[in-house]
C-alpha cells in the first residue's frame, strides 16, 4: 500500500447522492462507470490494497473502507478501487476486499501516518511496524458474528492476505526488475543521481503508477541510506 491523497468526487456521483432515496446498491451503471474511472485515476489504475495494475473497469470493485452504512455508503472519501481478489478462485488464495469482506482494518491507504510505517524485505514480503491492538467486531455476509483482536501488522497478513502467492510475487518481481535498473550504476555518485531521479519519478501519485510501485519506493529510499 501507499498513501492515496483523495480528489475531489466525480459529478455524476455528486448529483446522484442528492436524489431521493438515494442507494449504493441502486445506482445508475454510468454513476458506477464514472466512479470506478475516478477511483482508478486517482489512485494510478492500481488495486489500493495489493497494488496490481487494474487495467480495465470491468476488473475493479468498489471499496468501502469503513463498512457500509446509509450515512456513508455515498461518501467519496469512503469509496476505494479495488480488484477481483481472487474471487472465483481457492478460498484461501482470496486477497483484498474479497478476503477482508465486512471486517474493519486498523490500517488505511489513505493514512499518511500509516504508509510510512510500511516496509518490505528484499523477498517481497510487506509489514507495518505498527502491532498497536485494536478489538474488533463485526457481521459476515452469512449473518455470522466475529470479534477479536487485531493490529496493523495482523491485517495485512491475516485479513488482507498479502503472503498469499500472487501479490508477494508481484512485488518480487517488481522489485527485481528494479534492481537490475540499478545494477549498471557502480560508483557512489552515478548510483546516487540515478537513485534520486527515480525517487523524483516513483514518488509522484501520477495517473499511471507502476504496479506494486511501494516495495520500489521502500527499496530506493534503503539504497539512498547506504550511500
């Protein structure tokens, strides 16, 4: 994840929520077209959670960062692009908001205090440094009820199921991908400059951003240190 600095709401999702009676469930398919391309632009056509390239609205959902609520079931700032997960594949291969489903989350992308507790290791893995407790209660799909103990750390692993295969590769990969971008540079002052150009390039919440562009950025800045 990386922190996501929220625009401002699509038009048609404004003149929507003003109508009577007015439902998430019910909107309008080009409401729900508009918003979808919003959420994407906006977060650089990248799943906000696991952060793979979303490359088409027909492969997003939409997120409710807090659960769903007649008060804030409108609220742009609630409203999240996220992917598939997996969804029609094993159960326990299911990531994002398919694996998170209706429970909370003590960690947000749209937390700037949050993201930079984030890091990596050079195999893909991703953690927060934050393992604060939080309790947590909630209803599933089926009526069931659940409540426990959670921490940042524990929702990425146990609720978000980011050591699920495919995102860990995803970083991986991007991640090696960087390295050998950066292998050429061997001297101090020529790894440095390329360095801080990239930093200049990735930190940048552009339109398109590279898929699983947050291990790179963690991985730019440990370089920077070292030098």
């Amino acid at each position: 994840m990386i922190y996501i600095q929220k625009k401002s709401e699509p038009d048609l999702l404004l003149e929507y929520r003003y109508q009577e009676n007015a439902r998430f469930d019910n909107m309008d398919a080009i409401v729900k077209k508009q918003l979808r391309e919003s959420l994407l632009k906006e977060q650089g056509y990248l799943c906000v959670y696991c952060m793979k390239r979303i490359g088409d609205t027909k492969d997003v959902k939409i997120e409710h960062l807090e659960a769903r609520t007649p008060e804030n079931e409108l609220q742009y700032p609630n409203l999240l692009a996220v992917c598939m997960g997996g969804e029609k594949g094993p159960v326990k291969a299911r990531t994002c908001d398919t694996k998170k489903g209706n429970r909370p989350i003590f960690i947000s992308p749209l937390s700037k205090s949050d993201m930079q507790r984030i890091y990596y290791n050079n195999s893909g893995e991703i953690h927060s440094s934050d393992t604060t407790k939080y309790k947590f209660e909630f209803q599933d799909s089926n009526g069931r009820y659940h409540s426990g103990y959670t921490s940042p750390e524990r929702d990425i692993h146990e609720c978000l199921n980011y050591e699920n295969g495919a995102p860990m590769i995803g970083r991986k990969t991007a991640l090696r991908k960087f390295q050998k971008l950066l292998h050429p540079y061997k001297d101090k002052k020529s790894k440095r400059a390329f360095l801080e150009k990239m930093k200049r390039t990735y930190s940048v919440q552009s339109e398109y951003m590279e898929p699983y562009v947050g291990i790179i950025r963690w991985y730019i800045d440990k370089k920077l240190s070292q030098l």
